[in-house]
C-alpha cells in the first residue's frame, strides 16, 4: 500500500475527480471506475486503514 501511495504521489495521479473528466482525458484510457477505486485505496492508506 505505501508503494503504491508513494507512485501515485510522485505520478501526480489521485488528484482525479469521479465526475468523468479524467476519464474523458485519460491518455492511458483508465475508467472513471477504476479511479474511484484508487482514491478510495489512497485514502484509506493516508489514514492508516488496513485490512
């Protein structure tokens, strides 16, 4: 989980909305759906939630 916060950091990536304009720009093609999921994992991460 650290490492992956630590890419998405330096990647400057998790600044994604879920409002589908990341989606509409991505040059990766990533979904909005996926992107949720990220954000909800980084944050849980930040906060120190484990499973």
């Amino acid at each position: 989980m650290r490492a992956m916060t630590r890419a998405m950091t330096e990647e400057g990536f998790g600044n994604c909305g879920n409002h589908y304009e990341c989606e509409a720009v991505c040059p990766k093609g990533i979904s909005v759906r996926f992107i949720a999921k990220l954000n909800r994992e980084f944050l849980k991460a930040l906060l120190g939630f484990r499973k």
